[in-house]
C-alpha cells in the first residue's frame, strides 16, 4: 500500500510526477490524481475514522488538576505532604506539599465529567469529548517534551506527525499544502515541530504567521507581491516560463526542468488560494462572534480557530493551532484563568462550527500541552512540570464522545490506569487516521524509521 | 537510529526447553558438598530448562544479550547488562533482579518462575553461588559480530594504488584518472561525449572552485585564449585555487559536513557567540591548503597537539570547536542523560564527517549490518566522556547547561581569563548582597506599612482583639494595615457575620472613632457599622470603596461620648452587603489628639524609621561599589568554543540498550576495531585519548578516512561521488562505480600531504571533468544513471551560490568577510514568540557568513535546501517545491536586487540590446541569441503596457525601470541560471 520509494525516488517524483504543462488550462486535477505524486491523495491500511486532525496546542502545559481530570482529595489534604515520591527531575523549588485547585469543579452534561470553572464554553461541549486522563511523556523539560509530542522523539531530528500523515495519505486539495501551523511557536524546536527532517520536503508544515506576530496578519511566507498586481505579475511568469522552455529545450530532456516549471504554475495559484482562506472577511457578524473575534482576550485565538475551520473545510490533512508558551505557570497559577479565557470560547466556537458544518465527524480534534503540572505546589502558589500523568482530549474523528479513558492517581500526579504514552497517542491518532503507525515506514541511512520508533499501542477502547 | 527500546531486547525465548539438552541432573553423592548439591538440585535444573536455549554455548543464533549461563565463569562474567551473579550479593546479582521482573528485564520472557524457586536462586547466590560447571576453555564477551570477516568488506580494506588500465582510445585521456573512467566506458562500448565548449567549462569552475559566476571579462577572456586547452585550462584553475574565494567555497562544504551553526537549537536555542572563529578557520586552513590529515587531528585533539606559538595554539585550540558546535540538549534534568546525549551526539558526527560510518545505532546494541559491535561505541564514549564539553551555566539557571569555552592567547589569555573570572565572582557576590540588602530594605519598608497598634495615637483594637462571629478570612494581600494582618469576609455567608471591636478606655470623654481598611474596587459600598456609646446606639453606612482620609489607611466616622471602660463598641456586618468587607482595626482617639501627629509617621515607631534609613543607606552604598566595580571591570579575553580534558579520566561502562542508568561492563578506551588495521594503539592512563583517536583518524592506516573525503571531493565536482552515498561507507550503503580509481586517488592524495588542492587540481584538470552534459541515446540506455561518466551531470546551484549569484548580477556583493556575525544577538538566540533579530535580508556579503541560527535559518537558505544544520551533511538534499517558486516570484530580497540589478543595467548602457546582452552575460556566462534578444525586448515593452493599464495606486512610477527590475527577476528565476551545465 507504501511502495517503498528511496529517497531519491521520492524527491524525483516530486518534480517529475507532474510533467511539463500549458500555462493555460493546466489539467492540475489530472496531475493531482496521479498516483505517482508523492501529494496525491491515498488511501490507508484500514478504511478511516477521520479524514484530517486539528491539533490545538497549549504550549507550556496546562495544569491537568486546575482542568478536566477533577481530584478531590487534594482539596481534602491541601496543605498536606504528598504520600508518595515525586517523579524524577522535579526541579528545586518543588516541594511535596499538596495544593488544591483554586478553581471550583463541578459536573458537566450527560456523562457527567467533572470540569473546573476555567471552561465554561468547552464544558458545553462536554458530551462530545473524549478525555485522555492518563497521558505520560518522557522529557521533563520544555524543548524535550514540546519536540516528543510534535515528532515522538526528544533528541533527533525526525518528521513531525503532520508530515507523517501528509506522506501516508497525501493531500485533498491541490493549491494548498498538506500541513499547515497556524501561529507555530519559535522556541523549543521551533521548525523541527513541523518539520519534514528526513521525508522529502513537500511533507513538511507550512506556517501561517509565527508565535508573536497577531493572528490577524498572519499568512503564508511569500505568498503575496506586494508591488505588482497578479495579473501583471503573469506577465513575467509566462517569461520567466519561456526562458525555462527555451533552457529546457537547448539541453534535451531534464525532468527537473519540467518540475521547476510546474512549481512555478503551483505556486501562481497558491497565490490566490492560500489568502483566499486566511481571509475571515466573508464570515458572518454571528460567525466572527461566535469565536470571540474582535473581542479582546480571545480576538487572536478566535481568529487562529476560525482559520483551522477554514483550512479543514479546504481539504488540508493536518492542522495545528498554537497557543503560544502561556501555560507554564511555576507561580503564579492564577494565571491559567487568563489562558484558559482567551482560548475556551474559540475552541468552544470551533467544535460547534465543525458539528453544525458536518465536519466534526470525520475531523479529529485534539487539545492539550506537551505535559501537565504537579499537584504539589512550587513556591507559594505555582506547579512544576508533570509529565508523568496529564490529560488531554479528542473530539470528533470516530472517537467516542463523553468517554473519560485513562486515570491518574487519587491526587492527579502520576498515569495509573489506561496509560497513555505519547508514542501511544501518536499510533492511535495514525490508526483514527487509517494507518497502521508500524507499517507506515520509511527508508533512511539504511533504516526503516516510523513515527513511533519501536513502540506505540494503539487505544481501540476510545473508538467509537 | 536510536533505539533505547524493548524493541531490540534481546534476553528473549527462553520457556520452550529443547529435550535433548537437558541432561539429568547426577545424583548428590555424600563427597558432594552442600551447595554444590543445592545447586545440582534446584538450580541447575532450572538454568537448563529456562535459559540454555537462549543463552549458552548451544544458543542457534549465539547467546542473547551477550549472555551465557552455562559456566560458572560465564555468569560472573556477564552479558551486556554486566555480571549476572555476583557471589554473596543478591541484590547486586543481575540475574536475581530479572527473575523478579524489575522494570527493565523480565527472565523468563514469557512468565515469572514460582516465587519459591526464586526464592532457591536468592539462597543459592547468598551461598557464594557454587557452581561445578568449570568451563574448558576461557569465555569471551560474546558480541556475535566477527571483527575479522567484517574487515573483508572493501571499505575496510585498506587503499592501494592500482596501475592505470590501458585504454583503447589513447589520445583522450589526459591523466590516469582519465584512463580509469574511459577503461569502463569502453569495456560497455560506450563513447564519452564531446567536451564542453570554454563558457561553460569556466562557468562550471567557477561554480566549483568559488561558488560563484565568473564575470564578463574572465569568460570573454578564457574564450579568447589563443592557448590550447590544457593550457588555458590551467590558467584559470590556478588563478581559482589562490584566491581566497577558494576557502570560502570549499570551507562551506566542510562547515555541512561539520554541522556548523551560530546557535544550540535543541531546547534551548541559546547564541554560540563564538562559533564563528572556528567558521574562519575552516576557510582559512581550505585557503592556506593545510594537509587533510592534520586538519582532521586538529579537531579532533588540537588542544592537546605540540605547538609551536601561542599563534599555533589559538588555532588549534579553535579547531577543536568541530566536537563543541553541535545541538545539545541543555536543560535536560537527568544529567547522565544529557552527557550521554552530548557525547553520542559527537560519536554520530565523528562517524559519517571522517569515517562514513553510522554509529548512533551502536549506542544501543551491536551495529545491525556492520561489524561495529557496542563495545567499540562505549570505547569511543570513554574518550569522549573524558573529555569536556559542557560547563558552567547559562541564563543564569543552573538547569541550563553552558559549553566549553576556553580563552585565545596562550598563558597570557588564561592569565586574562582569571583575573575576569576574579571580577565575575566579586560581582556575583556584591550582587548577591545587593538583593539581600534590598530584600531587607523591603522587609522593613514592608513594616512600616504595618501599622503598629502600639504606636497609633489612641486606643486601638486591631481585629485579633476583636469579637469575630462566622468565617472571617485572614489575609495580608492589600496593605498597609493595622497589626499583623486583616481579615475579610470572603463575599460568603453574607448578614451573618460580624466584627465587634471593644476598647479598654481609661476616662469618659468624647472620642474620635477611626475605622482601618483599604478601599478597592471590589470591595462593599455599604457596610453597617454600628457604634454603642453612652448614649445609645448610631447606625453608620461605611463605602469600602473608597479611601479612607487619614493615610489611606483610616475613616473618620465620627466623635462620640464613651465611658471609662468597656462599655462602648464598634461593630461591623455584613447584611446587605456584595463586595468584599474588611475588616482590620478601630481607633478610639481622644478628640483633638489627631491634629498633632504628621500623617506620615502614624503608626510608624522611630527605631523603625531608622532602620528604614539603614536599609536605604546600605542598598544605595552596595550600589555605588558595584558601579565602581563595572567601571574598572577587566576586558575578558577572547574565548572561543574548545574542548578540554576531563580532570576525571575514566573507561565507559556499556549503556544497556542505550540506556544510562543500567549500566553494563566497562569498556578500555578504544577505536572501532574494523577499521583498525595495526595493534589497537594504548591509551595512557591519565589521558583522555583524544590524541590517540586523532592519530587514529588521520592516520594513512585508517582504511576509511581518505577514501571518504577522497569521494567527497569527487562527490562536489562531478555531481555524484565515486560511492554515490558520500556518507555511508557500509554496508547499506553503495558500492564504489570506480573501485581502482577511488583506491588510486585515496593512496595518491595521501602521498601528497594530503594535499586538497592538488588533488582538486587534477581532477578538474582532467578530460573527464570537461564533458559536456550532453548524451545520447546510447549513452543513455546502457548506463541510464550515468555512473560510468560518459557525460557530465547537470547541477544545480546550491541556496548560497544562487543567494551569491544574485548579488553578483546586481553588482552588489560584498567581499570583506569573517568575524562575528552574531554579536548583536542575546544569550538566546531564539524565543519562542521571537525571532530574536536575525534578519539578514539587508546583508549582502558573501552566503557563507550569514550566521546559522538552527531552527531559524536565513529564508533563502531553508527555501533551497541548505544542509540542515543540526546533523552532519555530506550531501544536500535537492527538492523541487512551490515554496522555491514563491520565493523567487514575490520575496522581498529577489524584488529588490533585482531592482539594484536593473539599475546596474540601466547605467551600463543607453541600448536594450547591450543592457540585455550584459544580463546574459553575467546571469549565464553567454551571449543572447538574436530570438532571445527579440524575446526580450518584446517582455519589455508588453510589461510596461501592462503596467500602464494599472490603477494608479498599484503601479510604479518608472514604468521602465520596474519592466527591466521584473526581467532580471525572471532571470533569477529561471533554470538557467540555476543550473551548472
């Protein structure tokens, strides 16, 4: 079903698949369908439960206690020792003594899932998601963890999920790339988050805008000349494609000719296609509000989900949504109340959005960070880093709704039952996706490499 | 290539007992001793049924896990998670912890023995493990990898020179790498093609040789020369290989291979300040043509080689960046990891930059194709371990590694480094007393903003005196305040609490009732008090909104009449209230009394306001020092990223499964025993070995060190290497096209010095290297991937020679370069909602010394596949992607050197047709065609046409400027440029 391509093969057939064509009339659907491009759309190992992901990262990790996964013993023993050990690498500040959550819970929908206060949007939405309380990850720090959960792997370079997927199922529309990051955060690995690293590179993310820049700017590198209208600008592309027409034909056949040339008839309609989509001005007034756009704390988030929508409605396989670093409260906790106020009505507004749209059942949603955050208390009012139990949750995509799988101790700090770790989360998301993640491989310095290296179970008890 | 992992567990399949190997126990005679017979009792038994089929002599695919049970002295010795049974000590006892199942191993692999023949295995190991099974002959570590059969694979194969083969044609060759490549060509009865004609050829060396275009003027030269082409061709070969574009050329391609960047990238992209002395001595020793092998020893151990000058020193000193520059991750928290992770890292990239060898794989177990076993990777990791790598801190967290850094300039720069050093510590420490003064000053400052009851004018009854009713809440979130604290009452249980404050007054008389709170925004508008006095009762509404008149602090709400004693009160409660209700003190002032005392000083005691002074006196004095300090602070010397021995020098012990907290047997210090020809060289104790490992690597006996870079030279000017996988010189990887020839040129650039200029020299020198790329259908058919060299292969430019070339079509590149390029940045490079400045659009010198920040390259760069940084790269990936074409058609840089360029052709002459014909001459090394010229011209004139028809807003004012800015974009664009024929 993966022919094995070298290499070499792969990176021809990506400017050879296409074959030179006409300026006008290109037959790019024909092109598209050709199953020798490596971006044309394929069908998985299994028939799939979602057709495309939507990732909404909360970088710096939120606290699983002070969210979803509700502990009422550590109101009970607040300022009580914790019993047991704390994990590994626990930083000096991190002391054993056990805090409770500021924020009130209370229980939510038919299934009855408790929720902290922080919210109240998500919490109506409650009976469509489905709760992973028992994650665990490897790394105790940021850039080790951020890299984990974006690629499987701490320290190498290696191909992030999105570019996994892209290469496994290719892409549904052919003016846009495959993987698109909305907002992706600099730091922690950065580009390696969304990066291809030993794949060809037509499966690596694309970003729109960065971390840092507003949301309401943000779009594609390059994709606009700011100095020439299109129609002018097509103009000098039909030079530009005679001078490569005459190169081509003074020195014979090169089949890397014909791919710069069709690249370049790519990249025209790109021009048009990629704005089209970033563009919220044809949404309506009810729709903008809906997700919080123009309104101050969740105008840049509202408007990053929005566009997810758009880009999942266009047929693009893989999209993240990045809330950059803001949730890594050492002290200070009282600040998940923000962070929890600019994202819970965007994301609220976009699982109503997919629903009413249809979308959300063959569009897998995934929300969380790269860990959570300990029980105990660092300083006086702050939580360390946990990677040893957190949770995070799917809507959407085949899963079953209003399902918690998946539980931490009784004080929330360490996965007992139905662990999760994240290779287990990244094969089951691939499995969702119609991909068996051990025989999705490829060949690299003599090795068959996978996303999830030599581990991963895949959790077919949250299928629905 | 990691695989820390149960994956490749091996101490698997062990249940399935095979019958004929187990052999009845003999019977325990009296003469037997106790635990001889114990253990012919209970444990044999069970050692042959549960564990010979996997781990004895017998063992089909040889003992897993490098361990054998089936002799005493095998057990002792162990496999790869070291000794299994240590006499007399059960817990330390390998075996013991597997058979219980801990969380690394489980023994028997498909279930847990009885816990009472576990229980047997405990009493038998306290016993000291007798054990009759004396082995007949000594027990070697098994690895099952046979070091002597893998020598046999040619890579290993030491290099020998081949005589030239005789070729039919005897006229074409030039030199005998000629010889060797026509000798192949014919044995297929294939025809090289014609050479290229001189445009293309010098386009092509200059591509080489410079990374860039040649100009007008040395194409119309060349073409011009009279001489023959031998002789022409040496001309402009020599005039290339001494100029200093040479380096810059040729040290980028080392730079890939040596993972070169300005920052970490990892997890915390901190700046590598320094790195780009180290950039600048790999382009220097490419120009001063340093033989190979000392470049690589230099390296590898340059701190530690002889040198004549403290010149010298700094050079080698600064060589030895190559084993520091790489990604690190610095913040992990398991430390054993993290230097694990660092010196895997420098084995990986020792392995393919010298070796072509992938030795990340063989951290976890024995190489899977290659004859690399895992002792051969701890043997290199006690080198590296030995030597230093990281140190200090930074960003002022001790969880954040730093590098080595030493400083330039021989004793006296350390002398240097320690009188900063000196400066750095009297700072810290003066800055540490500056917080803690200034700590103090708030402290007290903090003080006084407690209001001491004591010291109030009046009587004053703070809430601790007071009669509270229901759930008051302590705090001290908003000050000043009355006493210790105050208390609240948490919006809850509203009209059902209540605060009465009683003074102990000493006469009648009218007194003044002062109420303490701080006013807030959340706070109740409309809180009852009531007070009692001598005459009754009164009813107040007290607004927490505001603030109060006195100090901020207290609410005069009016004089009443009190008795002497207890009788009088003041009472405060919640009904009717929303906000939050204070509730901290109340003042009982005799009338008049307040008029005296200067609001500023209430509550305030005098040895307070001294302290208060002392404090303020001490923080200001502490930073008067520290300026003083700044201000005649000494200038650090010039450090540079290098390495140092480890002041502990200690052999590795084996990471099971790569794993550094289960460690296995210690490993001597060593090299790979496949490519190791003599005697492994000795590593004197006291020594990290990096001396011996540099000598090792360049050394002529090294089968694989010249043969690699011998094919990466091919591999950079003819487009493919001899081994078309330029890093993998294994197994997985290919096989010589040119077995002899490799050979040949490896033994001959050795007896050269090792010399990489000649050996550039006579390969471009040769027939072979001016093929056209031109072929023909025969040529195509019967070598379809052309390893045989009939043609020559097209190639395409690189990211920094089309980022050069475009600055050299514009007239606009600038030559001086070196030095920092980074300085500006701060401690971390990158954030993570920052680029952190590195902007390079606006810089026009040469690619080469942009600086490389991982994670976040110069957009030209990443767009064209420049290697990535964070991994060594013998060869760059060549991708073909829309991203390119939107680059080239809308990035800010390309419109605007193509602007400069139009410029450039504008004034050079006042005639289209020359304005064109300069274009293709400086874009593509050759005249227009009379169809070209017209073409263009036609472009011209349409463009302006089209502009013309634009809204005002849109289009450009010099219509004519902006059609020849958009042809020379198109230039960049195209193919032709782009491609070396």
């Amino acid at each position: 079903m993966f022919p094995q391509f070298s290499r070499r093969q792969l990176l021809q057939s990506a400017s050879t698949g296409f074959g030179y064509m006409a300026f006008a009339g290109l037959a790019a659907e024909q092109a598209h369908a050709a199953t020798n491009h490596p971006l044309a759309p394929k069908t998985g190992h299994h028939p799939a439960r979602a057709k495309r992901v939507i990732f909404l990262f909360m970088h710096g990790g939120p606290s699983q206690v002070d969210t979803f996964d509700y502990k009422p013993a550590l109101a009970k023993y607040d300022g009580g020792d914790l019993p047991g050990e704390l994990a590994k690498g626990t930083s000096g500040g991190t002391g054993r003594k056990l805090m409770k959550s500021p924020w009130k819970f209370q229980q939510h929908g038919e299934c009855g899932h408790w929720m902290s206060s922080l919210f109240p949007h998500v919490a109506k939405h409650v009976d469509d998601l489905c709760f992973l309380s028992g994650l665990h990850t490897d790394g105790q720090s940021h850039g080790q963890a951020v890299l984990q959960l974006h690629t499987g792997a701490q320290l190498l370079t290696r191909p992030s999920v999105g570019s996994w997927l892209v290469y496994g199922l290719g892409s549904e529309n052919k003016n846009l790339p495959g993987f698109v990051t909305i907002c992706p955060t600099r730091g922690h690995g950065g580009v390696l988050n969304y990066g291809n690293a030993f794949l060809p590179a037509v499966y690596q993310g694309t970003s729109v805008g960065s971390a840092g820049t507003p949301a309401s700017s943000a779009t594609i590198k390059n994709i606009v000349n700011t100095d020439v209208p299109p129609d002018v600008q097509r103009k000098q592309l039909d030079f530009l494609q005679s001078l490569n027409a005459t190169h081509r034909k003074h020195i014979g056949d090169d089949h890397r000719i014909d791919g710069v040339m069709e690249s370049f008839e790519l990249a025209f309609r790109m021009q048009s296609a990629v704005p089209d989509v970033c563009d919220l001005a044809g949404e309506s007034t009810e729709t903008l509000k809906m997700y919080g756009i123009g309104e101050k704390p969740t105008d840049d988030f509202g408007r990053q989900c929005l566009m997810a929508r758009r880009f999942a409605e266009a047929g693009v396989r893989y999209i993240q949504v990045s809330h950059s670093f803001k949730w890594d409260q050492h002290g200070n906790l009282k600040q998940h109340e923000k962070n929890a106020l600019e994202v819970d009505q965007p994301i609220a507004a976009l699982l109503e959005d997919l629903k009413a749209r249809g979308l959300l059942e063959d569009t897998l949603v995934l929300w969380g960070g790269e860990f959570g955050r300990t029980p105990v208390a660092q300083g006086k009012d702050g939580r360390d880093h946990n990677p040893v139990g957190f949770t995070m949750w799917m809507a959407g995509g085949g899963v079953k709704s209003g399902l918690t799988y998946g539980e931490t101790d009784e004080f929330g700090y360490f996965a007992v039952k139905e662990k999760m770790h994240m290779h287990d989360l990244h094969a089951t998301i691939l499995w969702l996706m119609g991909i068996d993640h051990e025989r999705l491989t490829y060949r690299y310095a003599g090795r068959d490499f996978r996303l999830t290296d030599v581990f991963g179970r895949v959790a077919t008890e949250i299928f629905a | 290539m990691r695989m820390t992992t149960a994956g490749v567990f091996t101490l698997t399949l062990a249940f399935s007992s095979i019958p004929e190997l187990v052999a009845a126990p003999p019977k325990p005679s009296q003469a037997v001793e106790p635990g001889i017979a114990f253990f012919e009792a209970k444990i044999r038994p069970v050692l042959v049924e549960q564990c010979y089929s996997c781990h004895s002599e017998q063992s089909k695919r040889g003992p897993k896990g490098g361990l054998r049970v089936d002799t005493r002295e095998a057990l002792l010795l162990g496999g790869d998670s070291g000794p299994a049974v240590v006499p007399k000590k059960v817990t330390a006892s390998w075996l013991i912890k597997a058979l219980h199942g801990d969380e690394v191993s489980e023994m028997p692999p498909n279930g847990k023995l009885p816990s009472a023949v576990i229980a047997d295995f405990e009493k038998w190991v306290a016993m000291g493990a007798p054990d009759p099974r004396i082995a007949d002959k000594p027990v070697a570590r098994a690895s099952g990898i046979d070091i002597a059969a893998g020598q046999t694979f040619w890579a290993y194969q030491p290099p020998r020179a081949h005589p030239a083969p005789v070729v039919t044609q005897a006229d074409w060759p030039r030199s005998d790498v000629d010889r060797f490549i026509l000798h192949a060509l014919e044995a297929k009865q294939l025809q090289p093609s014609p050479d290229a004609d001189r445009s293309t050829l010098i386009r092509r060396l200059t591509f080489d040789l410079h990374g860039l275009l040649p100009t007008p003027a040395e194409v119309a030269a060349f073409v011009a020369d009279s001489a023959t082409d031998d002789v022409a061709l040496a001309k402009v070969v020599d005039r290339l290989l001494a100029s200093p574009r040479f380096g810059e050329r040729w040290g980028r391609h080392w730079l890939d291979v040596a993972r070169y960047a300005d920052s970490n990238g990892k997890d915390e992209n901190l700046t590598f300040h320094e790195a780009y002395l180290y950039r600048d001595w790999v382009i220097q020793q490419f120009n001063v043509d340093t033989p190979y092998d000392r470049f690589v020893r230099e390296q590898i151990a340059g701190d530690l080689l002889p040198a004549r000058d403290d010149k010298q020193r700094d050079a080698q000193l600064t060589a030895t960046g190559f084993l520091v520059i790489g990604p690190k991750v610095l913040a992990d928290r398991d430390l054993e990891k993290r230097r694990a992770d660092v010196i895997d890292e420098q084995i990986d990239t020792i392995g393919r930059a010298f070796l072509g060898q992938t030795l990340g794989c063989v951290r976890c177990h024995d190489h899977k194709f290659d004859p690399i076993p895992q002792s051969d990777y701890y043997a290199l990791a006690g080198i590296l371990g030995s030597t230093r790598t990281l140190d200090r801190y930074k960003l002022g967290n001790p969880i954040v590694a730093g590098w080595m850094l030493r400083p330039l300039g021989g004793e006296a720069g350390e002398k240097q480094l320690a009188v900063f050093r000196e400066y750095e510590q009297q700072l810290k420490e003066l800055t540490s007393q500056i917080k803690s003064a200034k700590a103090e000053l708030t402290r007290v400052e903090t003080a006084t903003t407690m209001r001491q009851p004591g010291a109030l004018v009046g009587f004053t009854v703070d809430n601790t005196q007071a009669k509270l009713i229901g759930n008051w809440k302590p705090s001290t979130y908003s000050s000043p305040f009355v006493g210790e604290g105050y208390v609240h009452d948490d919006k809850t249980d509203k009209g059902k609490k209540s605060a009465t404050f009683t003074p102990k007054l000493p006469r009648d008389g009218e007194y003044e009732v002062l109420i303490s709170f701080t006013a807030g925004s959340g706070r109740a508008h409309n809180v009852p008090v009531t007070i009692q006095h001598v005459n009754g009762e009164k009813q107040l509404i007290l607004d927490q909104t505001r603030k109060p008149k006195i100090d901020g602090l207290f609410a005069p709400i009016g004089t009443f009449s009190f008795a002497a004693g207890t009788s009088g009160s003041a009472t405060i409660t919640t009904q009717g209230t929303t906000g939050y209700v204070i509730v901290d003190a109340v003042r009982f002032v005799p009338k008049g009394e307040l008029a005296n005392v200067p609001e500023a000083a209430m509550g305030v005691s005098e040895e307070l306001q001294k302290k208060l002074a002392q404090a303020a006196k001490r923080v200001k004095a502490l930073e008067a020092k520290q300026t003083q300090l700044k201000k005649s602070a000494p200038k650090p010397p010039q450090m540079v990223m290098a390495s140092r021995d480890e002041d502990v020098i200690a052999d590795a012990k084996i990471h099971v499964r790569g794993n550094p907290h289960q460690l296995g047997n210690t490993v001597p210090r060593g090299f790979l025993q496949v490519a190791t020809a003599d005697p492994m060289p000795t590593i004197p104790a006291g020594q990290s070995g990096r001396v011996q490992l540099a000598e090792w690597l360049g050394s002529r006996s090294n089968p694989l060190t010249a043969k690699v870079y011998v094919n990466r030279v091919w591999y950079h000017l003819f487009g493919e290497g001899l081994v078309r996988t330029v890093d993998e010189f294994t197994r997985q990887g290919e096989r010589p096209t040119h077995p002899a020839l490799l050979d040949t040129l490896a033994v001959e650039f050795m007896n050269h010095q090792w010399s990489t200029k000649q050996l550039i020299r006579k390969l471009v020198l040769s027939r072979v290297y001016r093929l056209a790329t031109r072929s023909d259908a025969t040529q195509r058919s019967a070598d379809p991937e052309n390893r045989l060299l009939s043609h020559a292969h097209r190639r395409r430019m690189e990211a920094e020679v089309i980022r050069d070339g475009i600055l050299q079509i514009a007239g606009n590149i600038n030559f001086q370069g070196g030095g920092p390029v980074v300085a500006h940045m701060p401690e971390r490079a990158i954030t993570n909602n920052s680029d952190g400045g590195v902007s390079t659009e606006k810089v026009t010198t040469r690619s080469v010394y942009l600086p490389i920040i991982r994670n976040e390259l110069a957009p030209i760069l990443e767009v064209f596949d420049f290697a990535d940084p964070t991994t060594s790269t013998g060869q760059r990936d060549e991708t073909t992607v829309p991203t390119q074409a939107l680059f080239l058609m809308n990035n800010p840089f390309i419109i605007q050197q193509a602007q400069v360029a139009a410029h450039r052709l504008l004034a050079a002459s006042s005639q289209d047709a020359e304005r064109i014909t300069l274009l293709y001459q400086l874009a593509y090394s050759r005249q227009p065609t009379s169809d070209e010229l017209t073409t263009a011209r036609g472009f011209l004139a349409e463009y302006q046409e089209r502009l013309a028809s634009v809204g005002s807003d849109k289009a450009p004012k010099n219509r004519v400027a902006a059609a020849w800015a958009a042809l020379c974009q198109a230039v960049f664009g195209s193919t032709e440029f782009r491609f070396i024929e």
